[in-house]
C-alpha cells in the first residue's frame, strides 16, 4: 500500500517521487522512542536543551566547589588582614610592566598609602613585585570532608605575598573564600528548604485531594490564609522572632523551615488538582476495587504519577529560597555573623557610595544571579522534558 501511494505521488503533484528510505528511516526512529521508557524519552529531550544541559553543568561544578570548599579556598574565610583592608582585586598576569611574558600566572604585590583628603588607605599593585601563582599549595591545615588531614589548597603565591583575586572586605578577609563558604550556606538553604516544601506540599495537597469533604475544606483555607501574608513581611517577622543566642547550625536549619513555610502552599494546590484528576481514573478505581487501602492508593498510584510534575515545582521553587535566604541575610535577619552566606556578604554593600569605590564588594549579588539563573532553566529543562506533548 505504501509503495503505490509513493508511486502515484508524482502524477499527483507534479514534483518528483519522495525517496522511499526516507519512510524507512521515520518508521525506524518511531520504533526507536516506542522502546525507550519514560526516563529514558525524558533524557533525550532534556539533553536536548542546550541551556538546562548549560545550567545544570555551571550547578554541578558549584555544588563540587562548596563540598570541597576548603580545598578551592586559598585563605581562612573568618581570617581579618588589617594590612589589606578593601583591597581591589589582584589580576593574574602573564606580561609584566617591562613587557615581559610569563609562562606562569602572577600578580603584582601591594603597595599601601594614605589618602589624606578622604583619611582612607588606599592599595594599589608593585609592578616591582612579582608573585607567581603555584597550586596545590600548602596552607591552612584542615580535614577534607571531616575526615581526611591535609593542608593543600588549589593555589596560592609565596609570602609575603597575597593572592587575593576577588579583592578582600572592610575587614581585610579574602573575598574569594568568603564566596566560597557562603554558597555552602546559601546553595543548601535552598535545598533543605524545598525539600521541606516537596514533603508539605505533597503530603498535604495529596490529602486534600484524595479525601475531599472537610478535610479539603480546612486544608484549603489553610493555605488561602498563609498566601494571602506578604511572603517577604512573613519571613523577615518569623526570623526577627528567633533568639539570637542560637547556633548557626540551628539557625540555618531554622531558616529553612521558615522559607519552607510559604513554598509548601502553592505544591501544594497543584499536587491536589493533579489528585483530583486521577482519583476519577480507572487505574484508581481498579484498585479500590482489588481492596487496596487508602494509604496505598496514595502511595502507590497517585504519588508517582504527580511525581514529575513535584520535581518540576521543586526545581523552579529553589532560585526563591535562595533570593529569600539572601534578602533576609542582607536585612540582617536571616544567617548572622560569624556565619558566612551570599546575603551576609552583599551587607557590606548597602550604599551607592561604597558600590561606587569598592565595587568588588558586589560579587556574591553576581554569584546569586548565576545560580538563580541556572535553577531556573534547569527547571525549564526538565518541566518540557516531563511534557508528555512533547516531540
């Protein structure tokens, strides 16, 4: 049948005959995705998106600098150097003042004055001083994740000199490190607190939906009274509501559950509509009849099937967490020194005068913006590639 349309194909319009492999080739690469499974399909389409694929490499690669963050930081985070107080930044360099190329990256040493007319020291580079930046470089001594004893870092110059590539803060600190150990703060709050979000609002918005009666009812008004608070007022009131003599740890874990409050809400009401719409299918009418139990049901047939659409919503909900973390860090609400984050860090940036002089002191804002950014079209990415419509 399909040799004879092919056939008549040029009487009918006049062009010339397609190229009966072509038929061939779009029949092999249907039977290709009908024996792929529903990870597999979403993989494919997934891989196929350069900028998830882009985000979530650029994720990847921060997420390995936080866990070793010790190892990547060259200095002590909480470390003070009044003799380098807002240093600019040291630019690597491989051709000297006199014309002269290097083949090992250097920075120049500092030289130290004062500013009479604004009483401020002012750093600038020694050209007469040359560094050479070495790695894996012996330094402060620490345990690689808790366990293993070693004192190497991944680069460094000989003292006196100082390697301070992202300029240092009002307290001399390195600001390279301090970036460093405040992502480890400012990429997992944002984890932990979706994490709480996805147990919320899954749990919650799959009661609500199952059940139905009054239980939706009293659950549903629940989450109408928490998303009609200002959710940057709610947080900042519960934060400023935390004693100020706890822990860090007990801080940051507090904090997460704070931003979680609000996430759970909106997982919620769509995990509910989704339960709707399935406890009306014939797969859960099935299984009511077999006798299989409420928290089965649940369990067993509603959860997973909602369960790419959870992962979507986590995924595109954690670039909020992490701009919560940093606005309550930056009003001074959220994680407090001597803690260290991407917020605590932007504090000392509060004013266009300072901005203007010292704008280095912006750099933990443009690591915020890249996570952010990757979050989201790594969301992107896997909320077309979880499309069952999809090519």
């Amino acid at each position: 049948m399909t040799e004879n349309v092919l056939e008549r194909a040029p009487s009918q319009t006049g062009g010339p005959a397609p190229d009966p492999g072509l038929y061939d080739d779009v029949e092999q690469s249907r039977a290709e995705v009908g024996s792929l499974s529903v990870g597999q399909l979403m993989w494919r389409r997934f891989l196929r998106n350069r900028l998830a694929v882009g985000g979530a490499a650029i994720l990847i690669f921060l997420y390995i600098v936080i866990l070793f963050a010790d190892f990547f930081a060259p200095y002590d985070h909480l470390l003070s150097n009044e003799d380098y107080v807002a240093r600019a930044p040291q630019v690597p360099r491989f051709i000297d003042s006199e014309g002269n190329f290097h083949l090992r990256p250097f920075v120049y040493g500092t030289t130290t004055t004062l500013d009479m007319e604004n009483l401020d020291w002012v750093h600038e580079d020694n050209p007469e001083e040359i560094y050479p930046l070495r790695f894996f470089v012996h330094g402060k001594p620490y345990k690689l994740l808790g366990l293993i004893e070693t004192d190497r870092h991944l680069y460094g110059v000989d003292e006196p000199g100082t390697a301070f590539l992202l300029g240092t803060d009002r307290n001399g600190r390195d600001m390279v490190s301090r970036i460093i150990f405040g992502g480890r703060v400012s990429l997992t709050v944002g984890l932990v607190g979706v994490s709480l979000t996805i147990i919320f609002g899954s749990v919650l918005g799959t009661i609500s939906g199952y059940f139905g009666g009054m239980v939706d009812t009293i659950i549903q008004r629940v989450i109408e009274l928490l998303m009609s608070f200002p959710d940057i007022a709610l947080w900042a009131a519960l934060a400023a509501a935390l004693p100020a003599e706890v822990t860090s740890v007990t801080r940051f874990f507090l904090i997460s559950v704070i931003l979680s409050l609000i996430g759970w809400t909106g997982l919620a009401r769509q995990v509910r509509a989704k339960v709707l719409a399935y406890r009306e299918m014939d797969f859960a009418s099935a299984a009511r009849a077999a006798g299989a139990s409420n928290a089965r049901i649940i369990l067993v047939h509603m959860l997973p099937n909602a369960l790419s659409h959870i992962i979507v919503v986590a995924t595109l909900a954690i670039p909020g967490m992490i701009l919560a973390e940093t606005a309550l860090s930056f009003l001074g609400l959220g994680i407090l020194p001597p803690a260290v984050s991407w917020g605590t860090l932007l504090q000392d940036a509060q004013t266009v005068s300072v901005v203007l002089k010292k704008p280095w002191l912006m750099f933990p804002g443009l690591f915020v913006i890249i996570a952010v950014l990757c979050f989201n079209f790594v969301g992107d990415g896997i909320r077309d590639a979880a499309d069952p419509f999809a090519i």
